[in-house]
C-alpha cells in the first residue's frame, strides 16, 4: 500500500470487517490497518487464513483481533460487534463483506428452497444482524460500507438467488443513508464484479479466463485490493458528503450484457 492513504485521516479509528478472513475482506482489514485504523476482523471458520491477515495488519503497528462468528445468527452477530466495541474502545467503521455466492448456473425453475434460503441467510440476515448491532454502538459521524456486486443491479442468470440477496443489500444501504443521516453516519455501497479471489476461481476457470475478461470494459479481472481501496475511500474523510450511493468497482462491466 501506498504511504499517501494515510493522508485520509482515519489514524486511531476503530473498525469492524465481516468476511475478512480472505479475498476483499482481508484486502480491506490490510488497507485500513495501512491507514492507520485499528480493526477486527470476523470471520467464521478459517482460524488459519484470518491469523495471517491480523498477524499482517499488526505490522502497520494497529490493533488487530480475529473473532470467529456465524453473523447469520443473532447472537453470534451481537457478540462480534460487542466483541469489537470491548476490544477497540467503540466503533466508527462497519464493513459488511460477509457472504456467498453459489458457484452453480441454476435456472430459477429448478433452484431449491434450502438453496434459496441459505443465500438469503448468508447474504442478507447477517447484513441486517451485524449492521443493527454496528448501528447502537458507531459512533456518530461513523461509516458503514455493504459489500453488494453487480448481480444486485442488472441481475445474473443462473443465479437469481444471488442476484436478488445483492440487490436488497443495495435498497438496504439506500434506506439506512437517510436514516442515519441526522447523525452524520454514511451509508454507501461497492459493487464488485469479477474479482481474482478463491470465491470465485473455480467460475473464472470453467468460464474462460479469455472470455471473463472480453466481459470487461478495462479489460483484466480486479484483485482484492482493488476493491479494497474504495472501500477505504468511502471511509475516508473524502467521502464523507457521499451517502445511499453504489460505488460500482467493476471495470465497467455493469454496462455490458
């Protein structure tokens, strides 16, 4: 990372991360640490992956603390947040990156319900737990990012059940932005689309490297870090007049069919 991010003014702030034990999750808990701010991060069964990206969070010289929770269940998602509150002091960031995304093509007619279910589970209940939980203890003038894709916004075949849990992330932010406005808390989105991350190897192969990139206007698939970045952007002092928006980090590829 580029010393000049610590310019965003974020040193001594106090962030959560869902998700963060690998892909854009781990790139976030880096990018903020680089700046500077001290950060758990959630995650809900990859002890040895989220070691590793506290153990190099810790180099930047924050506070960093791994906390294992399935933020789909209530409790569990009350305790991370509490968790993060105890250990850090308070909270002024929030950045819900925790999900999935089944890696199957399945028409709509033959989606199952249990595989319905456990999208909107995963994809949405913990949004709504986490950021709730995040709201009562954020501070005033604080951040929340959602990490939504561009599935949410012009749908993606084969994957309704991802596509629909990603556009509810969105309408979600967009209603939580005025909400919190009085308390100057922003609420925004990024909007992913192919990302070089272990999510989503196995989809980019069976595609075709080759053509995955003919489907981008920029023409490479983005890292981790470069969704990371905006995200740290949206937390940043630059940001702080930019609300209810969606930040699309996909080299263009939401313009294309």
């Amino acid at each position: 990372m580029s010393p000049h991010i610590l310019e965003m003014e974020l040193h001594g702030k106090r962030a959560l991360v869902t998700g963060a034990s690998r892909g854009i999750g781990a790139a976030t808990v880096r990018a903020l640490a680089a700046a500077g701010v001290d950060v758990v991060a959630g995650y809900r069964n990859r002890i040895a992956d989220v070691e590793a990206v506290v153990a190099a969070a810790r180099v930047a010289g924050v506070r960093a603390i791994a906390c294992a929770a399935d933020v789909a269940h209530p409790g569990d998602a009350q305790r991370l947040v509490e968790t993060a509150v105890t250990e850090l002091g308070g909270l002024d960031i929030f950045v819900g990156n925790a999900g999935i995304w089944p890696p199957d093509d399945v028409p709509f007619r033959e989606i199952k319900e249990e595989q319905w279910r456990q999208t909107i589970r995963q994809n949405i209940d913990s949004i709504f737990l986490t950021t709730q939980a995040a709201i009562r203890a954020l501070s005033d003038g604080g951040r929340i990012v959602l990490v939504s894709s561009t599935a949410g916004q012009r749908g993606e075949a084969g994957h309704a059940d991802y596509a629909a849990s990603k556009g509810a992330v969105i309408s979600f932010a967009k209603s939580l932005a005025v909400e919190l406005g009085p308390r100057q808390i922003t609420v925004n989105c990024v909007a992913p689309g192919w990302v070089d991350t272990q999510m989503v190897e196995d989809a980019i192969a069976k595609t075709g490297v080759d053509r995955v990139i003919e489907s981008i206007p920029l023409g490479r698939i983005a890292s981790a870090d470069d969704i990371a970045l905006p995200i740290l952007f949206l937390c940043s002092r630059f940001a702080r007049h930019i609300t209810g928006e969606v930040l699309n980090v996909n080299g263009g590829s939401v313009l294309c069919g």
